[in-house]
C-alpha cells in the first residue's frame, strides 16, 4: 500500500499528539517529520510513552523549519501551531510546495478585519485568505474544495458542534437566524496542555463553570459559516464551559422555530444521512459525549419545545477529534485522494 | 444551648443523608427520629459510615411512621421522600401538630392543574397547596412567609440555580419574560442515590449529555415563580444537562436585555447585596461550581453581549446544598426562630 | 483480505464490548455472531451507540446458543461469559468444531481442585482442563501452545499484571518466592457493568479502597502460574483496591531480592525484549496507567531498595485490554495464524 | 466564648486553605494573620472564593514576617511552609513568645542526620530538634507532651495512615519489625497546588501510577516513630502512588504476623477505642477514603491472611485533613486547652 508522506509541526500538545495518533494508525500515511522546538532532538516514543513500540514510532522530534520538513519528503504538512505563529509557516510550506492543513485559526475567517476584531493582531498572511479552504467536509460543496485545495483552515473545536446542527436549518429557512443561543460544554483537553493552575486536576475536577462569555474567539468563524448558510449576517449568543472530562464537546442550542417540527428532522437527513461521519440520533434524542470520544464521528439529535416554539438541537463530537484532529485527517483523506474513511474507522 | 428536635423521614438518599450532615452539625438542632424502611433498625452510623462516632449519630432508623416521629419529640419534620409519597407524610404530620419541611415538588406548585400535567398524576393533597410556601427565603417577602408557615415546600435544586438570578431583572422589567433560554449542568447526585446503570461510574464518568428536554418537571415551579415576579405568564427554554462531578450545578441563562447594561448589577445588588447566601461576582465574572459545593451559598455573575442584546446570567450553587438540604435548613431556622446562618457557615 | 469468521458471546458487558470494539477494527476478522440473552434481537449499534456507522456493525444480537453461533460460520468464539456460564457453552462450541478463546476463569487453572476452593462449586467441565492452555502469549513456550490449542483460556486481568514482572525473576532464582506482596489498583470498569450502587458514579469518585483481601479468586491462577515458574509452590500476599478510572490496573510487587540488583533488568530484558506488548521502561521508572488504557500494551519498570533487600516491579495495563479482551485477541491471532500484532496496534 | 487568636503563615496552597477552612469554621479559633508572598495586600476572600461571605473572611493576607504576626496578636501560629523555609520562621516566632505548630518537616525528625539524608541539606535549626513534639496525638504519651510544647512538628499526610495502625502491634510484638511492606494511594492534593503539568487534569485524571520509591522522604518519620514502637531500628518497604481523587490517602500494609489472629483487633482496641477521631472498622473491614475525606478522622481495618502469616491493615485518612491540617488544629485544642474535638466536628 502506498502511503503518503507527512509532517506534523508544533506536536507537542493535545492536538497534536491526537494528531500523532491518528497518524500513526493510518494505513496510508507515513510520519516523515515531528517538529517541537520543546522536544527537538527526542524520540517520539520518549516524549509520548503512550506510542512507544508503534510502528512509526521511532520517528525523533525536530526544530520546526519549513527547509528540514520539506527535506523529509512530507507532501502534506498538519500545523498544530498557536495562531498567529502558523501563518509563517504555511507561507513558507506552501512556497515548497508542501501542502498545509492548518489546525490554528490563521485561515479560518474570510475577512481579516474580523480576524483583527476576535485575535487582536493584524492578519499575518492575507494574501493566502483567498485562497484557504475552510476545513469542514460536510458543508455544501465543501469536500471537492477541500480535495483541490492547497491550504486548508480546519476548523475549531467549538465551531464543529455547532454549525453542522444549524448549517441545514438556516439554509432551508427553518429558523429565526437572529434567534440562536448555544451551551457548549469542553473537556480540559481543550484547554491545551497547559502548566496553568486553573488547569490542574484539583482546580478543575469537581469545577464546572462558564468563560470566555460572551465572546469568544471561536464565535467569529461559527457566525462567519452560519452568515453563509443563512444569507445574511448571523449574530448568535454563544457561552462555553469547562466540565471535568479529558474530552468531548457537547453543545445545546437553542433557535426559534419557523419551518414545521417535522422540517428539522427532514433537513437533517437530507444534509447528512450519507455522510460518514455524522450520525442522526433522531428527534427526542440527545448526544453523548461519551459515545464520541476518540472516534471521528459528531452525533445529532433534536428536540421541538411546542410550549416556547423553540428548536433545540443536541451535538456531541470529541473536541480533539472531529473537532480538531480527526476532521484534519478526513481533510488529508480529501487532499490525498484516499478513500472517506481510511485511517479513521478507530472507536 | 436549646436545640429544637428535629426528624429526618426517607433519609437514606443524596438529600436525606445531607441534611442528616446538617443537622449533625447544627448547633441548634437534635435528631431525634430518622426513617427509612430500608434501613429500619440500624443505626446511623453503619448506614453512613461517613457519620460514625459524630455526636448524634447514635440515633437507629425506624420505619416512617407519623405516630413514630411525633412520639420522638420532634417539632419540625424533612421530609426528603420521592413525589407523591410525601403528601401524605406531610398531612399525617401537621394534624399531629409537627411543622413539616418538604423537599418533594408535592407542595411547590401553586396550581394543582400543572401538578397533574407535570407530573402525570392528580395532586394527593390538594387543601394544603394554599397553606404551603415556597421556600426561597432570598424572594421578596418570602423569609417572613415561611417563617409563620406550618408547612414549607422546599425548592427543587434546578429551579433555585435559575430563579434567583432571574427575578430581579423580571421585576424590574429589564429582560423580556419571553426570551429566557437557560442550560443547566447538573452533577450526578442529583439523579439520586440509584442503582441504574446510566449513573454508574462507567457509564457517567467521561460522559456529558443533554436530558429530559424540553419538559423537565422542575420547569413547572420555575415557570411559576418567574411569572409572579413578570407578573405575566413566562414560558422559557431550559435544558438541563448532566455533568461528571458528585454535586454541584452550573447555570447559564441568556435573555433579551431591556434595561440598560448597568440595570442588571444594580437589580441584583438590590436584592441581595444583604442576603447572607447569595455572592454576588460581578459583571463579566462566572460562577464556579468547585466554590459552593458542601455550602449553602449561591453565587451569581453576569455579563453583558452588546452584539446581540442579550443578558446572560451565570450562577453555581450545590444541587444538594443551597439546591436541596442546605435551602431546608435555611428555612427550618426561620421556623424555629434560630439566627439565620446558624448551622450553614460550613464551608 | 481474507478475514476470520469470529462470534462474541455474552457481549452486553465491558469486557464483550472491547471485544466487540477490537473485532471491529480488526483488518482480519468478520463478526458473524454476537449473543446476549438481554440484547437478542437489537443490532449491535442500537446497544453500543458508539459502534454505529462503524464497518460490521450491523450486526445483530442473538439468543447464546451454539449451533446459532455455528450456523453464523463462525470459526473461533469468545466467551465473555461468568465463570460457570462458560464451561457449558465452551464444550459444545468444541464439539461443534468452533475454537473457544474463554475469558471467564473456567478453563484457567489446571487442578478442579483449587477451582473448587476458590470458586466454590465443581469444576463444570473437568475433562476439557487438560486440553486448556492458559492464553499468556509471553510466558515461556505458551505461544507455540496457544497456536495449536482448540481451548484458550485467557487470563484475568489482575493476574496479567503481577504475573509478566514475576516470572522471569522466579524462573531465575532472583527473588524469594515466598516473600511476594502486591497490590494492584484497578478502574471500576473491573466490576463489570453493574448496576450495583457502589458502583456508581457518587459512591465509587472520590473513593479508593481495597477490598476482596486476602484472598481474590484471581489469587488462584496468580500462583498457580508463579508456582510453575518458581518450581516450588508459591503463596503470595495481594490486595486488590479499587480507584476512580474508567480502565486502567495499575500494579505494585514488592520481592526479597536474592540475585544481584543489576540482575533484575537482565532478567527482565532477555525474557521480553522481543516481545511486541510488552514494555520494559527501566530501572527506577514506575508505569502509569494513562500510557497503557486502550492498547495491548504492559508497562513494566522495577527499582531496587537496597535498605530493605527487596526489589520493587511497577507494571501497568488495561484491564479491559493485555488484561482481557486485547490479550484474547493476541490469543486469537496466535490461533488464526494472524501476524501477532494484528488489530492491535490502536493506541 | 473566648477565642484564641491564630496566624497562619503560608496559606497559599491546599494544606494552608484547608486549615484557614477549619480555623474559619472553630467555634474558639480567631484569625488575626494570615500570609502569603504571592497574595499579600488581598482579602482572603478574593484568593479563596469559596470563603467568601464567611465570618472571619474579612482578613487580608500580609507578607510573611514574624514580627507583624506577633503584633497581630496571634498566640500560636501555623506553618504551612515547605521544608527548610518553616524553621527560620519558627525560631523567630518562638522568641517573640508566639507557639508554633510546623506542618513542614523541619522538626519531625529527632536525628539531624537522618534530615539531612532525606531532604539533603543541613538541618537549619537543630537547637529546637530536641524541643519540638512529633504531633500525634494518638501515640503513647503524645497528647499530655502537644499539651505542653511550645513547637510541634505536625506528621505528614502518609506517616499517618501508616504509623496509626503499626504502632500498637509493633509495641505489643505482634509482627515482625522488619517485614513490613506499604502501599499508599493519594488524591492529587497531596503534589501541593501545583503549575507542574504532571498534576493537570488531563495528565493526572485516567492515571494511576507509582512515584518516589523506594525511597520517599516520608519515610524517615515512619521508621522514626515505628522503631521507637519496636524498640528496634525498623526498616520498611513503602511506595506511594497516585490516585485520581482531590483528596484522600488509602494505605494498605503487610507484615508477619507473629502474635494469634485475635491479638490485631484487642491491640487496637485497647489503644484506640478512646480515641475520638480514629474509627476502628473491625476485622475483614477495609477502609475507603470517601468516608473521611473533609474530616479528622482516620479509619482501620484489618484481615488476617492464613495462607502466607501476613496481616493485612487498610486504613483511610483526608490527606488535608487528619494527614495535615485536621492533625495541627488537633495540636492547636491540646496546646490551648480546648476540648479535643472543637472545631473538628466537621463531616
């Protein structure tokens, strides 16, 4: 079996040690090149005891430098880098012809002024903004631009659970598009692997608690795809919380009804009954993160409230997963032409 | 010092064992008669080895029985029973004169009409609704209701989370009564002390789900109180949620602003700034469960969203706590003419 | 790809469903068959949500019997049934012409006698002990054993643990056999999918215990197969604790050391250097469960304490994985004439 | 009720909150200082939120200094400092007339020698080493010594749980000294509120794991206290691991038994049926840490182990609590003639 040759830069985090393992376990994918200026030197299986004696393992952690990455032979570069840095290395990738899927937020957003707005810098690279493709292979046309794209934005964790609910309703006009409020509920892997106290197990064990309400970054891409959906610009309320789980994000929103509460359920189906990777629960059911985690798939359900003319729509996915890494390797699937599910029928 | 007798009737749940820990612990008050038909005969202490060697923990279980509790000298009877069940204990009680704390919804709705579409079966005691109050001391003119009050229906754990910070602003007219979309995070006492294995630790640990949406039962008494405070009927969306943790519950609610941004914190501090169990955080602070459980306080954050005019609220409290016993023995204090904190100042 | 035709039966609880999750995923295996008396008629992804979608599982639970599991075409069966249950299913598999790779502790020890004692009851199916190999791959010659035998029985998932590190230092005289103390703390998923209260969420977080001492049935096969290696019959000390995680044993033997301190690494790596699920982490590094939960893998570190003459081995692995399912697997592919790290190399 | 005023020095961490917890909650304990580097100039309240609104709340930390801990007017004052920083703040609160209870180790040894072999530095103070009492209470003689000290040394959270159970045996020569094999599990609280990764949640929840053996630096108290019980220098094997719990220590310990089976339970008994905060579980018991977690109390079990002359003794303690600060306000009712169990009737 032929296999692809890729890189992982900045995979000293959570993200990127998913991506490691996703990676590791793909049948047509090789790790040529681990970056980590923490790490650089050692062996993957030191650094991540966890992939020790997997075949691809004995890989060792370099400085990240677009020079030594494309030196490996990597056709397809994954950034698991902070936004802002990913940027510089994206330019130089591409500039050697090594493809890039982005994991940070440096290609999500369209328009830099809203890039400026929600990270508080100038945009780093506008010239590629026409050019990146936002990751999500479920979207209308979305997959075909993803296969032909050379930069790919793959998007948040948060943005996931939710625009995939609501992409169908708010194209078939089925709800009040101003009306959306969502809960979303992250696992501390989302935190990043972090030395901060808030962090640690005792703080965040027996902790739950909203933060970063009422705007948080991730709500510039989320109104961005919802906007395009909807045909008009979507101003939505979104709060995150924290819950002491590793992973998994479970997300409730919460939109006035307009179609018929069969409607919902009908566009669903139409949107996602053939895609691999979303499961349709049913109207009545909601979604578990625990069902989700470690595996690509983002579950669905839904519910009609008759008493407040409410939808409410239930999502669960793995933060790290369809929410990170997983939906990167479905794009790398894309670009690389192999088949939807290779390297991502793990459970 | 005088300590008032006490009794504890279905005590060998989450809520029944923590007002025994209260109650153990108050300076004021005596068990004198604890019931549980499954552990009838035992003593306290081998049922709760948590309790052991605790001063008053030599009291044995007896079966529930109105005679029983009477004959033990106690004034003032918890009744921690499920719906239903505790209606009739409630009635047994008073005409024997014994003052009765209710934590079951059997006495908390206003309407037996909505008791029976709630919760699936004709109200068991119907002429005592109109004596009963519902007690949430920090509502306007409540604590001296309850304090002349023969019969309390103590609140459910949810409704507390989501009334408390909501009622200022409906009074004042500074949200819509008809915009309210709250999501709540519950930890998994509140499903009781169960033997299904949806709550065992394999199946919750790492799990974080939606339930009982749109219609949870305690949306009922929600409802109920936020329309005396609208003066108008409220119908709102509430998503309860269940969350990894032993106790605690994390409420957000987001609503239509009406008043100005300042109106919310000055509403809240009008209300609360000397109620002994409600902190008030501040504009643009979150409520943190990991601070209030084992307490019998509530604490209350809020912020803004100019983007979309929207209010949201954040509040944590102990669904055992503030949510259930500590609220109960907030009440009994006022019964028994005891200093409001005494007993609650455990931390 | 030619795929072996493979039945789970008895896979409503944890160890069946990490069966069923590895068989899945297995590049060479095809469920034809999966029973369970409660589950008989319900496809396998309406039971497990998160096998939906999944290649295979489609499948549909059946009624246990085995001309059913035959009639399916099944080649090898596993049983992850009770000890009891198993012995009867187990005969008439064979019979039928079906190799059993049995997971419950029927087959595991070689006198009726010991069974007797530890398990209280006849041995149900004396004549198949015999024939029976005990399924550690790792242990001297078992390998070849297992590839030949129609009977596996695979080992439980506390012996795994404390037999790998042993066996070595015993079979070379390095340690006193009689001075053996262990303790291994196991995840609550090692209770089985009980729907017992202590078991559950509020009773078992927050809680660390040992119970079962000093004699857990797992004792039995313990030294059964340390006897073997030390040519001597051996009883050792072991008490088991149960800790807050899902999966996870974690392992602590404490040993007279008799043979040089140096001896113990060699010891250790001329037994398993070339063994692909077995990790030697080395002198003075402990193992710790998180790197070992949902692979195939035991960890294996050791440290000599030169005050007190003993020699101390750390070993970590999955209960539900090198302890039971993923190490049935290894079995099954020693038995299919699988490459030995067929289906297992997740991580 | 008069109260005796209190500092404590160092109450940034989880030892120090946990006694501000208790002194805040003591009927007779006032808070006249309280201080910390990193805190100083903030109300306790704005540091830890969860005391809030709590009486005696109100303090605000200061730098640490002996003189201004004096003019607070504080009699005793607790350290909660690390090792080799406590004794220079002891010696000068000494002279200043103030009593001190040490919760470092810096006066836990009564060898300067053995100090320095296991924290690997001078001892700093050893003109009070001969001064300071070993705070446990429990031990022989100890509680009229605490009574009269003006230094004592507060155990650490292991010694406890393994010294309490060990003593009466090893004074009545019930086991063999030297064939004592420990091993403890303790909740994360236990590795201090600390920005080291290691402790977060993700890393630390899922993991179970050894750590520091064979040679902890707790170790050197436990064979201080044990060798004073056996008349006899007593070397033991110990290994700590860590569980992920908040708090919590479960030990279990293995020894030759030398005396009758019945000789444990009398043993105990007639050391420890007195004893306020030791709970004897009886024969065949264990010991689970969630009955003691957030109280003083310790519990024990046994088991005697026919097959291999072992006894087996579980126990279980608040490794804050009764294994720091629940010990040290024990100290603090001795020293200020208060009844032994004044503020520490907490569950």
């Amino acid at each position: 079996m032929q296999k692809i040759k890729t890189a992982v830069v900045g995979a000293s985090g959570y993200t990127g040690m998913e991506l490691l393992r996703l990676l590791l376990m793909h049948p047509n994918a090789e790790l040529t090149c681990v970056t980590s200026r923490q790490y650089a030197g050692q062996p993957l299986s030191s650094v991540f005891p966890r992939f020790s004696q997997m075949a691809g393992s004995e890989v060792a952690f370099t400085e990240p430098d677009a020079e030594t990455i494309k030196a490996s032979g990597a056709e397809i570069a994954f950034l698991a880098l902070p936004h802002g840095v990913a940027a510089a290395y994206a330019t130089a990738l591409l500039e050697l012809g090594v493809k890039v899927i982005d994991l940070s937020a440096d290609f999500r957003l369209n328009d830099p002024d809203v890039y400026e707005e929600f990270y508080g810098a100038v945009h780093p690279a506008q010239e590629l903004l026409k050019e990146a493709v936002y990751g999500m292979p479920e979207l209308p046309q979305r997959s075909e631009a993803i296969a032909k794209a050379r930069l790919i934005a793959s998007p948040g964790c948060y943005p996931t659970s939710i625009i995939l609910p609501l992409v169908p309703l708010l194209q078939n006009g089925l709800i009040d598009p101003q009306s959306i409020v969502t809960c979303s509920m992250s696992g501390v892997s989302g935190a990043g692997k972090s030395s901060n106290v808030l962090f640690s197990f005792c703080e965040a064990n027996e902790s739950v608690r909203a933060y970063s309400a009422p705007k948080h970054r991730h709500l510039s891409e989320i109104e961005q795809e919802l906007s395009i959906a909807a045909s008009e610009p979507v101003a939505m309320s979104f709060t995150p919380h924290l819950v002491p789980t590793h992973n998994g994000i479970c997300t409730t929103t919460s939109a006035k009804l307009i179609g018929s509460p069969e409607s919902i359920g009908k566009a669903l189906e139409a949107a996602y009954a053939d895609k691999e990777f979303v499961r349709l629960l049913g109207e009545g059911s909601t979604a578990d993160t625990k069902n989700v985690t470690r595996t690509n798939f983002i579950d669905i359900g839904w519910a009609v409230d008759e008493r407040t003319g409410r939808v409410l729509l239930f999502s669960a996915e793995d933060n790290l997963g369809k929410g990170a890494a997983g939906q990167a390797v479905q794009s790398f699937n894309l670009v690389a032409g192999l088949p939807t599910q290779a390297g991502l029928q793990n459970i």
